[in-house]
C-alpha cells in the first residue's frame, strides 16, 4: 500500500481513455486494468473513478451503453467515441511534454 502513488489531475482522464483504447469495459473493469498495468501501483477508487468518467463523458470523449458484466449484474460499459480517440493522441502528447520538463527540473543539466 504504501507504494500507491496519488494521481495528478488531468491524469486519471488519460488513463481511462488509454485503456478504454483496447475497447468497451465497465467501471470496476476499467479499474482493475489500470491497477494492473501498473503492477498494483496506481489504485482508482470509485470516488475518483465515476466522477473522471461523467468529465469524460460532458467532453463527448467517452460513450456507454448497458449491458450485463460477467458476473450477470447489470453495468454501463464506457467506450471511446470518435473524438475521444483521437483525443488520447492529445492527452498522451501532453503528458509526455508534462514529463520531460518535470525530468529537466529533476536532473538539471
């Protein structure tokens, strides 16, 4: 527990629509796939989670339609829409360019 690292802002959003890339998944999926990828690292609480996902939704990034989750119980699964896609192109140069300048402050030359 004690090597989870809190999220920046902005952050989350990123890696809701970096996961949702590989296609419709439902809000605890889309959870559990970013505390994976990150090797239990990150961990998105629902308090964190639902409220990114509405943003996402407002900004026409993300879409969901009901459905039933494997365990048969009904659940919205979120997906990307045509400007979300193209979004995570954005987002992710962003960050990256967020990345770079915080490592040039880190290790100055």
């Amino acid at each position: 527990m004690e090597d989870r690292i809190e999220l920046l802002q902005g952050t989350l959003d990123l890696l809701i629509l970096r996961t949702l890339q590989l296609g419709p998944v439902h809000g605890h999926g889309i959870a559990k796939a970013i505390q994976r990828s990150s090797e239990d690292v990150l961990l998105v609480e629902e308090g964190s989670l639902y409220p990114a996902l509405h943003r996402l939704i407002k900004r026409g990034w993300v879409t969901y339609e009901d459905g039933a989750s494997e365990n048969n119980r009904r659940a919205k699964f979120y997906r990307l829409t045509p400007t979300g896609r193209k979004q995570v192109l954005v987002e992710t140069t962003k960050w990256e360019k967020l990345t770079r300048a915080i490592a040039r402050v880190l290790r100055p030359a």
